[in-house]
C-alpha cells in the first residue's frame, strides 16, 4: 500500500453517544433481512455445474438392509453421482460425542427414513425423483418405538446415572405427608425456517470449502475431514447466518454438509444439499421426549422434606448429545427449589427413532417443569395457593443443590415477589376464583413460575472461546469471533462489546461470516453461552491491541500509560486528543500491531461427573413469569389472556434483543406445552412431518396482553460487562402457561387434585382434564 | 409467456410454465430475496404481491402458485418492495426494523409482503394485522414485534411501489400461448375443447392443494390444464333466488359476498387457511378434491346446496352436494368432468345457522371437527333441521339420525340432550395426527350443543364471547 486511505467512509454514528453497550441497537442485519438481500446457503448463486444431493431413505424403523439396487437411480434423468456407505473413503460415522450416527446406513437400519444412498444430480427435482427409484429391501426386526417400552425393557443408548443428596429415601419416610406422580412429555420440532442445508465447493489442494447453516462450524470442518479422510486443515466451513438453529443446526447440520463435501471431491464439482420440509422432519432429530416420575416428602405447609426422580429420555437411535440432555435434565429438576434431600436419576432410552438432540434448554425444560408439576400437586395437597408453596421452597443463599454446587446468589426471592405485585397476582386470583365460582363453560387460571438455569456447558472443554479483531488504517474494524449468527443477534452483541472497549462508535465494526480458518476449534454456539464467552474473546482481542496503542499513545502524547483514554471515538491523554482514525493513521506508520486474535475460557467450574458433584455452572440466569388463561369446558378450547414476565439478564447488552430472545423463547416454549404435537405410527413412521399436521404458534396464540420487563440487577459473576445469557432460559417461563392451564382444568374438581394434563396441552387434553376433574376421581 | 417482476417485465417463454412461481424466482429471475420454508403454502416465507390488470395487489404463497398461471400479471417480491437501507423504503420495512421485527430472518420477506399487501389495502387494526399474517410462521420473535410493525407502518412517509401494479399488468401481452404442455382457457368452451383434446389433463384451480403434488411428491404432470381463468367459473350470480358460484372463485371474494349473508360463515373463512391461501383458493377445488375435513362442504351440506358438473362434451349436470362425495377422496366428477358452480338457495341462507371449525391450532390449521347447523322456527318448534359434519366420517356428512330428532321437536334440554346423545353415537371416527377418535365423538356433541343453546338462547358460547377480567 503505497497511501493510505484519506478518510474512511465509515457511516456516522446514529446517535450522539458512542458507547452502545446497553443500548437497544437493532441487529447489524435487519436491513438487509427486511430488503431480501441477507445472504442464506440456498440464496448463493449456483454455478453451471451445480449438482444437488437427495436421499433414499429406510422403510423400517429398525433392520438389515438385504438388498440394494440402484441401477436405474443411476440411469435417470439427470443423475451424476450416486453414494453409498461403502463409498465413504474416511470415518462414516458422524456422531458428535459417542459413536452410532451412520452418515448412511451400513447395513444395520436405525430408524423409518433413515438416509441409505445419496444422489447427486443436476436439479434439485432430478435428484428427488431419481431416489424414488431405488429397489431397496428390508429384513425388519422387532422395533421398539414408544419410550415406556424402552424404559420397561431396559433399552439404553447409555448407562443411567444418578445425583444424590443427603438421604432422600429416609426423608421421605419421615416426612409428615408424601405424595407421588409422573409426567409424559411430548418432544418439539425445531421447525427452523431455514431447513438443513449445505453447498461444498472442492479446492485446489482436493479438499473441500462447506458453507453450512450450522450452529457449530469446527464440527462440521472436523466431520467432513473425517468422512474424506483428509487433515482438519484441508476443509474450511464458513456460516455466514443460519435461518434460524434453536440446537436443531448443533450437531443435525453435519449430514447435508458431510454428504454435499462427499460429492464435491468425488465429482470435483460443486454440490449443495437442501433439505426439503418433509426430509428435514424426518431426519433430523428433535427435543427429547421424557417420561418423567417423582415422590416428594413434605410438611403440612408444603415445605419439601425430601424429593426422588426418575427422568427418562428418549434419545432416539443413538446417543447423539443425549447424555449432557438427559444429565440438563437432571440439573434443572431441582428447578429454583431447595429440596433439601434428594436423588435424581437420569435414563438415557433408546428407541428406533430418528436420534434426539439439542433443543433450546437442552433437557433443562423437560426436568424443570417435572418440578413445577411436583411443586402444583404439593400444594393441592395442603390447600395453599400454589404460589405461597413455591416461594416458601426457593432456595436461599448458601443451599446446595442435588449436585453440589452451592447458591451463590439468591434473586429469585426477590424477582418473584415483585412480579406478583407488579401483575396483581393476589387481587387477580380472588377475581378468577369469584369468576370461576359463577360460570361453567369457560373457567380461567392462574400460575406464576420461576425459571432458575445454570449457565456453562456441562462439558467443560467446551467452555472457551476465541476471537479476531483487525484494524484497518482508515479506522474501520473487522470482526470475526467463533460464535454463529442464528437470529439471537450474537454478532451485535459482540460488536458492541468491541466498541465500548476501543471506545469507539458502533458503525466502525463490521462482523463477518464465522470461519474455521479464522478462528479454529470452536465450540457451538449453544447453551446460552455466545455473547458471555465470545463477547470475552473479543475483549480480550481488543485489550491486546490496546496494548501496543496505549504504549504508543503514552509515547505521542508524552504521558503516562495509565493516562490514556479511547472513549467518544477519540484516543487521548490529559486534555490531548486525536480521532480514531487519526490515532490509528499515526499507529500504523509507527509500526504498531493493529490486529489480534482474544481467548476466553470460562473461570471456576469443576464438574466431576462420576462423582456426580461439584460446580457445573458458573452462574444462574433467573426469571419469572405469571400467566393468566381461560378454558372453554365444552371443547378444551383456551386462551392465554395475559402473561407478566419479569427476566434476569443482569447488565443487559442490548435491551431490545435481550426482550427478543424472552418473548421469542416464552413463545417457542408455549408453542412446546399447548399445540406442537409429535406423532409416530407404532411402525416408528413420524405422521406429523409436515407444517399441515404439526402447527407452531401463529401470531394469533401470542398472549392477549403480553407484558415483558428486565430485572435491573447486575451479574454477581464476572461475566462480559456484567451481563447474563439469554438465549435458552426465557423457554423455560412459558410453563407458567401450563400450570395455569391445570390450574384451570383444577377448578372443575374445586382444587381438590391436579387432573393428568400431560404437555402438550392440546385442546383435546384440556378437554380430557376437565373431564376427569369433573369426575372428581379418587386421588 | 411474458409477466411482470419487480416493474420490470420479463419474457419468460423459455422457462417452464408448471414450475412454481418460487422457483422461477430464486432462479431465473435471479431474486432469492423470496424463501421456500415449507413448499407447501403452510409458513408464508415464500409470500409475494400479485396483480392483474387493474386489480389491487394480493398476497400469495409462490412457493404453491404456478409460473404458467400468473402469465400477464404483475409480481412484487421484497427485492422490488423498496429495496435497501435510505430513501425509498417501503414503510414495512421501515417499522419492522425499528420494532426489531426480524431475527434470524428468514420468515422476514414474507412478513413484510404480507404487510405490504396489508398497506395497500389500507388495513388497520389488531385483527386485520393478524389476519393477514396468520399465514406468516415466525420461530424467532413470538410475532409481538411483528404486530408492533403492523401498527406503526402508517407512521412512516406513504409508500410508491406497490399501488401501481394492475397498471403495470396492463401493459403486459395476455393473450400470448402459453407454452406448450400448460392451458389457461378463457372461456368453458374452450375449456372443454381442451378437455376432449387432452382427456388425461391435470387440472388445477387455486392450485392450493393441488401443486402440492408437486412440491411434495416431485410429480411432473402433462399437461397442465389451468381453471383460473375460466371467465364462467370466476363468475358470482347474485340471483333472487339462489346464489350461483363459480367454481373458480377464490374464498376471499367469498368473504366479501358473504360479509353480510352470513356472518358465521365469514368467521369461518377466516380460519380457512390463510389469507395468501383464501386469495387463491377456491371452492370448487374444495370439492373436488374430496377431502374428508375440506371446510365448505358440510356448510353446503347444511344450506341445501347443489353442486353443477360440467363435461368436455358440454353436457352439464346438477346434484345435491350429498350426493357429491361417494367415498374417501371419492367423488362422482367421472373422467373429463368438471364442478362448474355450486347454487346455495337463499331461503337457505336465511335460516339460522351456526358453523363451528375445531382445530388443534386456532389460525391456519385443518380442522378436526366442523359443525355445521342450519334450522327453520316454526315457533316454538323447529322445523326442518340440517346437522353437517366434517372430520367424523370418509366423507363430509348429513346427521340423518339427530336431523331427525329435531325436526318437528320443541327445542328443550331434552331434545338437546338425545340430539347430542345420537350424535356422538352416529358416527365412527378415526384416530389420528389430529385427534382421537373419542375427542372427535366428544366433540360431536359438544358443538351441537353449543350451536342449539345459542339458537334457542341468542348466547354466544365462544371462548372469545367472555368478558375481560379485570383485577
């Protein structure tokens, strides 16, 4: 470069102040989401050679496969490549943690729909209609679909395991009253909009460049080399944004990546593989479904003497991430409450079904809202309002929950009680009481819930993060971090970490799309974790840039090091100055660094999981929500009327994606408990793939009055300015909706017992509930 | 084959005509602003603006709509909504970037054109805004941000584009040949000239259910013979006796026709799909496809209505719409045949009558069970009463059984009693992806229930007809 650029034409900053942290900035791409021109993997221009991959799939759900003809899916119209297991030169198998998720079948089917070959042809059409003509022939064995089965047989994809507080048995026995009871809960589609997708592009050197739409790219990197067998370094993945993940896009996005890299180097063309709706449904795996069983010992105000559960998942075909599901679940039956002695037993079952995996919670919502469930029947039991129960058995500071780790900060006291007064909860009550007193085909109900969720991966390896900041000599800033944009608006997040840290204005950063060449070995960005542990690296990035330029800044200005301000995107010392850009104009022809790359890992956790105790979370992100619904006793028909959350985000980043991630979460989880219905055949066949049988929430069921508040309170944990993790716990708060729904069910046997109203809470089970209240049924 | 995109208009000769508008998009036109989310007309991510000469714009599902079928229209996508950031932005896209109406994205270009053909229509309110986005699936958001960009789209400086697209139509050539393998008859006689020539033919409406044969299951058929322009079937004849519809009339001129006819119907047809399926969809693919849970027929069951079958040989026939269905997708339409109209007599359309829709999710779902209730006063007696049901049987279908107990009787709790007792025990349904068969038997009665209460008492019984609570 022989001149630098005269003034950069970096655009002015939007508002006077240039410290974004904590300010609602909208995403760094709304404009372009809103204009069409955000680039997603099936919008990227195809070349001439394009190919596109589709699957032939098993017709058992559990199997050998006898035969396999392909000789006129080779023959038709269009068809380039056609692959087996056999032609996998590397490691066919693509299974994140344990071994068991064959890329395709090699011999041993697993489950109905499960990929056997793939075909590569020159329209995505092509490629479909050219799988229907596979001959392909099954020798079925016996399969077992239904979780109870697998939980009654012993069928297991991993050992169960256990955590154990005190002695919970002896609790029990001692305790003044005890009662018992268990919960089936449905499993929940990810239904991304966005369906799997991936396009492989061969290099030179015969590897492989993967742009994916994954939450996790080093895996998917890793993957491919591994199904090529080529070194790490010979595949890059790129992710430039995902339409949507949820966990969906963690470990499922490696199949139609690893199959379109299979083509690209065998053809040297490139490939892209795209999911359709239905393929996606079918093949990839979802949330886990749990059948879920509990006894609590307690005293006649409801205190909780002693609680034993058994939570078994279903996983599916293989392990997948089930063991750090299962083991959330297990973290999250305590939910927000002090149960003083406890066991906790997780089964991991396997079904022959397509493999369960992460979804948004991961396990925590399936344990914590077993007990919610446990905490409604105890309070039934004793006659009190369901609320006083659970405030009286949240923990306090200084308890220790069934795996060890002490509380260190006890805010739910205080948040539920402010949201109960903030939403009237206790004039409220009384009202629906009086209400439901004077009618009988529509009743309302009530429930307020806490939401308690332990920030960290439970693998502790993946608890670090890595980041890369350049600074260009006209004064713009380039970002890069390892984590993914998936719609939670990471990237935002992260760019304004880095400019409150170089104190300059937001508008001089631009992210860019996550690669494994810029930033290698990274985690997903899953568990919540993306802007505590990648917000860190990039100050951590800036801080080593900020190095050079404060001495160099000490140096020019003549002062001390400890002088030197970046701050209104200006750098000084005393009452000297210059503007960024001048500054960093004068630091490159001094010969300073203007680039580094930062690392984090997260401090104090120590899990040992054998032991089954210690600290596995570096800290609790909180919530709270109170739902109000009525229920119409002639067809289980229900609306939610109004749902007051109240939400621990500690020192927020950004408010308006921090109130995007609660309402979007407390929405997805409703859609979980009320309408999203899972369906196999007793063939193992999914009946609801498609969005004609399996219905998220439209805008029509978002509640009536929707009222969302941050809890003002900063991080006791030193996390990244302060703030807390977002993106799962919030999921978690639309439980509320269900026990309000039970509690609705419960007022047509004058709350004697909590009728079964097992999630999702379909009209049709509202309608069964309301039943067998009316029946007033022996309990 | 020429169409309109965007204000520019492209000469689509060269590019298949039973490809879907979606896909010639994100390809040929070089627009991929426009997602596919489901193929299926089911998420909304695909919505687009379409026009024809001197209509106003209405949104529809691309990803379902033929290109063959919108020869000689104009299409707005989001590309050509305003484009980028700065001067020139559509007000949409102005309020939901400052709502925060978009997260990861990808649903956003259909939300913003069902918003888009909101504004063009000037809609306002809560539940106009809901209603034109119950089509609109969002994973992210929770749809509050949405609706807040609903109401305070109007806040913004008024928007350009989308106004003038029946005016750019005209300018288009409409009576070009389509391609060979597709056909868009103007008139039944051509129709039917096509009809002898191509007895194989494929034929479609609205296109709604039926391009999912494409979409889904990768057919290719050969030829296409496309019903939406037939003039006679796009016909309404508002007689003094009877009402005769076309059968290529889509369900959202229903709505309008029937805003004052019959209110329950309206409510009905708002639940019917969604609104870019109502701008397509039309009744007579809702009979002639046969579907068991298809939501017009039990309403045509309870108003007497006949059903007109038109042949390629001109021959024309008329028979009760219970004579229509003869079994799962089973219809009596023989080969060459064709529903021309359905004829709903008016004295029908005067009785009392409740239409009950049941469904798992209440916007945009298939029902589960759908009453409906038609009934003469004679009094204090009734006279004859229609009971029609959807979802409880291989066909839509008559009650004959509870019919019969209300004809002629005095509308007490006992006769509402042995009416639901019948009902419940009249049919035998089935269990699946949507409900039991028990619920479905449950819910037999409890609609009818509710329908007879309301008409005897002039209560409204819906879950929504209560009063807010305030604390």
């Amino acid at each position: 470069m022989r001149k630098l650029a005269a003034q950069g034409p970096v655009p002015p900053a939007r508002e006077g102040a240039t410290d974004p942290v904590g300010r609602g900035l909208p995403q760094d791409s709304a404009w372009r989401h809103v204009a069409g021109t955000a680039v997603y993997v099936d919008d990227m221009p195809t070349y001439p050679n394009q190919l596109h991959v589709a699957t032939g799939r098993a017709t058992v759900a559990r199997g050998r496969l006898t035969r396999l003809d392909l000789s006129r899916v080779r023959s038709a119209p269009g068809v380039v490549d056609v692959v087996c297991a056999a032609d996998i030169p590397g490691n066919g198998d693509i299974a994140p943690v344990f071994d068991g998720d064959p890329l395709l079948a090699d011999g041993e089917l697993l489950y109905l729909g499960q990929p056997v070959f793939a075909v590569a042809a020159t329209s995505f059409e092509a490629a479909q209609q050219a799988v229907t003509l596979a001959e392909i022939d099954c020798e079925p064995l016996e399969a077992i679909v239904a979780l109870t089965a697998a939980v009654e047989s012993e069928y297991y994809v991993l050992p169960p395991h256990e955590f154990c507080l005190r002695e919970p048995e002896a609790a029990l026995l001692a305790a003044p009253l005890s009662l018992g009871g268990e919960l089936h809960m449905a499993g929940q589609e990810h239904f991304y909009l966005e369906g799997q997708v991936a396009t492989a592009e061969p290099t030179e050197e015969g590897g492989v460049h993967v742009y994916s739409s994954s939450q996790h790219p080093s895996e998917v990197q890793k993957l491919v080399a591994g199904v090529l067998g080529l070194p790490i370094h010979a595949v890059q993945a790129e992710v430039r944004r995902m339409g949507g993940g949820f966990g969906g896009k963690e470990s499922q996005a490696a199949m139609p990546a690893c199959l379109a890299a299979l083509f690209a180097v065998r053809t040297r063309r490139p490939v892209r593989h795209r999911l359709p709706r239905r393929d996606d449904m079918v093949q990839t795996g979802k949330r886990h479904p749990f059948w879920n069983r509990y006894r609590a010992g307690f005293d006649e105000q409801g205190r909780l003497h002693g609680v034993t559960m058994r939570l078994a998942g279903d996983c599916g075909c293989s392990p997948d991430l089930s063991q750090g599901i299962v083991d959330r679940a297990m973290f999250h039956a305590d939910n927000a409450y002090n149960l003083q002695a406890a066991r906790i037993q997780g089964v991991y079952c396997r079904t022959d079904k397509v493999s369960n995996t992460a979804f948004r919670g991961f396990g925590g919502p399936q344990g914590l809202i077993t007990a919610e469930a446990m905490l409604d029947d105890v309070a039934r039991r004793v006659g009190r309002d369901p609320l006083d129960v659970r405030l009286d058995n949240l923990y306090a500071e200084g308890d220790l929950t069934p795996y060890g780790q002490p509380i260190e900060e006890s805010v739910l006291p205080d948040l539920m009680r402010q949201l109960a007064d903030d939403c009237d909860y206790r004039a409220r009550r009384e009202a629906i009481a009086r209400f439901n007193g004077e009618n009988n085909d529509v009743r309302r109900g009530l429930a307020l819930t806490p939401v308690k969720f332990g920030i960290s991966f439970t693998a502790k390896h993946l608890n670090q993060a890595g980041a890369l900041v350049h600074i260009y000599t006209d004064g713009s800033i380039h970002l890069n971090h390892g984590g993914t944009e998936m719609g939670q608006g990471l990237h935002t997040k992260v760019a304004q970490v880095v400019a409150r840290a170089l104190g300059v204005r937001f508008e001089r950063i631009l992210v860019s799309a996550t690669r494994t060449d810029k930033v290698p070995n990274t985690s997903p960005t899953a568990a919540s974790s993306g802007a505590d542990m990648n917000g860190m690296a990039a100050l951590n990035a800036c801080n080593r840039i900020k190095r050079g330029l404060v001495a160099f800044a000490a140096e020019h200005f003549g002062c001390d090091e400890g002088e030197v301000v970046f701050a209104d995107d200006r750098v000084g010392a005393g009452g000297d100055s210059l503007p960024f850009e001048a500054f960093i104009k004068l630091a490159y022809l001094a010969r300073v660094s203007l680039s580094a790359n930062g690392f984090y890992r997260t401090p104090v956790i120590d899990f040992d999981r054998d032991a089954a105790w210690g600290r596995p979370f570096y800290y609790f992100a909180n919530g709270a929500a109170c739902s109000q619904v009525r229920v119409s006793a002639l067809t289980g028909e229900y609306r939610v009327e109004r749902v007051d959350i109240l939400h621990d985000v500690g020192d927020s980043l950004n408010p308006a994606i921090d109130l995007g991630q609660i309402e979007g979460g407390f929405v997805q989880g409703l859609g979980w408990l009320t309408t999203e219905e899972l369906a196999w055949d007793d063939t193992g066949r999914l009946v609801s793939d498609s969005p004609a049988n399996y219905k998220i929430p439209t805008a029509f069921d978002l509640p009536e009055a929707f009222n969302v508040r941050l809890f003002d309170r900063a991080n006791h944990a030193e996390t990244i300015y302060r703030s807390k993790a977002v993106g799962e716990p919030p999921l978690m708060l639309a439980v509320s909706s269900w026990c309000a729904l039970r509690d609705a069910c419960a007022s047509f046997c004058d709350y004697r017992f909590n009728p079964r109203l097992d999630p999702p809470a379909t009209p049709e089970r509202v309608y069964w509930a309301i039943e067998e209240a009316r029946a007033g049924g022996d309990r | 084959m020429q169409l309109t995109v965007n204000g520019v208009p492209i000469d689509a000769t060269g590019s298949a005509p039973s490809q879907t508008l979606l896909r010639f998009l994100r390809t040929r036109a070089g627009l991929p602003g426009t997602k596919e989310g489901c193929a299926s007309g089911d998420c909304g991510a695909c919505t687009v603006l379409l026009a024809g000469p001197g209509e106003a714009p209405r949104a529809v599902n691309s990803c379902i709509t033929l290109l063959g079928s919108v020869a000689g229209e104009t299409v707005v996508t989001v590309e050509g909504l305003a484009g980028s950031e700065g001067p020139g932005r559509h007000p949409v896209q102005a309020a939901m970037v400052d709502c925060h109406g978009s997260q990861c994205g990808f649903c956003t270009p259909g939300f913003v054109m069902s918003l888009a053909g909101l504004y063009a229509a000037d809609g306002r309110g809560d539940d106009a805004i809901r209603e034109a986005i119950a089509g609109n699936l969002c994973r992210c958001t929770g749809y509050r941000p949405i609706l807040e960009a609903g109401r305070r789209m109007y806040d913004y400086p008024p928007a350009p584009v989308v106004p003038e697209c029946g005016a750019l139509a005209a300018g288009l050539n409409h009576s070009g040949a389509l391609p060979a393998g597709y056909h868009r008859p103007r008139d039944e006689a051509a129709l039917q000239r096509l009809l002898r020539e191509y007895p194989k033919a494929w034929l479609v409406a609205g296109g709604t259910d039926a391009v999912l044969e494409l979409t889904q299951r990768y057919a290719a058929p050969d030829p296409v013979l496309d019903l939406s322009a037939v003039a006679e079937l796009c016909t309404i004849d508002d007689g003094t006796d009877a009402l005769r519809l076309g059968a290529a009339v889509p369900y959202s001129r229903l709505e309008q026709l029937f805003a004052t006819l019959s209110p329950p119907l309206v409510a009905m047809l708002e639940r019917l799909g969604s609104r870019q399926i109502r701008n397509r969809g039309t009744l007579g693919g809702n009979l002639a496809n046969g579907s068991p849970i298809a939501d017009m027929p039990p309403v045509l069951l309870a108003w007497d209505a006949t059903v007109e079958l038109a042949g390629a040989d001109g021959g024309r026939r008329s028979i009760p719409v219970a004579a229509f269905h003869r079994g799962y997708r089973d219809t009596v339409l023989a080969p060459g045949e064709y529903v021309a109209a359905v004829t709903i007599p008016r004295a029908a359309l005067a009785r009392p009558h409740r239409i009950f829709k049941l469904s798992k999710r209440f916007e945009d779902d298939i029902s589960t069970v759908l009453l409906a209730v038609s009934m003469e006063r004679e009094g204090e007696r009734l006279g004859a009463a229609r009971v029609a049901y959807g979802g409880m049987a291989a066909t839509p279908l008559r009650a004959a059984a509870v019919e019969e107990i209300l004809t002629g009787a005095t509308l007490d709790d006992a006769t509402i009693e042995r009416a639901c007792a019948a009902a419940t025990a009249v049919f035998t349904p089935i269990d699946d992806v949507r409900a039991s068969a028990a619920y479905r038997r449950a819910m037999a009665a409890a609609l009818l229930r509710r329908a007879l209460r309301e008409l005897r008492e002039g209560v409204d019984l819906d879950i929504d007809a209560v009063e807010a609570l305030h604390a």
